[in-house]
C-alpha cells in the first residue's frame, strides 16, 4: 500500500496521510495486517472511531442534547443540564469534562481510583478506554500506560494501540463481515453506516473488484 492509495482508501487530506501513513505501515507490519481486505477493514474501522483520522483523544465537549443521546443511560437529567454546554457557552470548561468522564466511566472497565474515568479516557485512532484495556495494552505494547497514558497521545503509539487492538480481538478472523468487526470493536453496531461507507471507499481503493 503507497500514500496515495492510503490517503484515497481513508478519504482524508493529503496532510493527514502523510501524518498517518509511516505509522498505519508500521503497524500493519507489527501487527501482521497483511492482506488488503484486513487493511481495508482497519482502515475503515479505525476512520470511523477516529472521525477520520482527525481524533487522537476523547472530547467531552457534548451539548445537552448530544450528552443525553451519548450518555443518558448513565446521567441523570440534572447530571446532564448542568454537565452539558450552556447557553452563551463555545466549549465545556475542562472540570466540567473531567466531571463527565469520571462519571461515564468511573467504576467500569478497571477505574476505580477518584479520576481514573478521565485519565483513562479514549485515546489513540481506536479510542483504547478504561484501566483494564491501559493495562493489558501496556503489555502488549511494552509501555507504561497505566502510570504515563499520555503516551497514547504520540501517533505511533497510538496507531501501535490501535493495531494491539485489533489483534487481542483478533479482528482478522472476520475482515471481509463489517458487522462481525465492529461487534469485537464496539460490543455492537454502533456506527454501523458509517463504517460500512468507509470499507467500501477502502475496499475498493485497495481491493478493487476481486473482493
């Protein structure tokens, strides 16, 4: 796979491939992402979960409609009037993201220290969350995420996290079934069109027709 061939498969800006692309190679050579159907399929997953390749850290800048929407399964209504942007607001103050996030995710996947929602927030193109996943991808990655998850903020870890990802869910198996990948990403559908539209942009740049 060339830059150019990247840059068309993921449908992003000249500038972002050439960013990406040393680190998405590295990782397909790391992680043995070796055919193009595999590569189209991670392309397109990690497009999606990355917003295009443009988000490396999970934002919580949410208006009160999209924090319900997002998250209303675990605020309240009052948790989320007052969390949310307020009117006259052109971003959430960052203790009130601090706030969202160690609410969301406080007592799940491994956090259980008073801000470990936060600190481990999603980073990196496949948005790696919560102690647990810090944990074992420190191990896989042979980096001390749990005490430095800023590491996750430098791009080649983070794409290096991303394929970690993709091969302790062992994506592989299923490359060619987008709804099969994004269950082991997601633990649903969630996305599902948009995914869908990127395989196929990547499928098609880096399959052709004999897909």
């Amino acid at each position: 796979m060339t830059q150019d061939q990247f840059q068309r498969a993921a449908g992003i800006s000249a500038g972002l491939a050439t960013r990406w692309f040393p680190h998405v190679e590295a990782t397909f050579n790391a992680f043995s992402i070796a055919t193009p159907i595999e590569q189209a399929m991670f392309i397109a997953q990690i497009g999606h979960e990355s917003a295009g390749f443009t988000a490396s850290v999970e934002s919580f800048n949410y208006s009160q409609r999209s924090l319900k929407t997002t998250f209303g399964h675990r605020l309240s209504p009052d948790q989320i009037a007052m969390l949310g942007r307020q009117a006259g607001e052109k971003s959430v103050p960052l203790n009130r993201q601090k706030a969202i996030a160690n609410l969301v995710y406080g007592g799940r996947m491994g956090n259980k220290a008073p801000g470990d929602g936060w600190r481990y927030r999603g980073r990196g193109p496949m948005q790696l969350t919560g102690l647990d996943n810090y944990r074992a991808c420190s191990t896989g990655l042979k980096l001390d995420l749990v005490g430095q998850p800023e590491l996750l903020e430098l791009d080649i870890h983070a794409m290096h996290s991303a394929g970690w990802f993709w091969q302790s869910r062992n994506c592989g198996k299923c490359a060619r079934d987008i709804e099969c990948v994004t269950r082991l990403i997601n633990g649903g559908l969630n996305g599902i069109d948009d995914r869908k539209a990127r395989f196929e942009l990547a499928k098609k740049v880096l399959v052709g027709n004999t897909a």
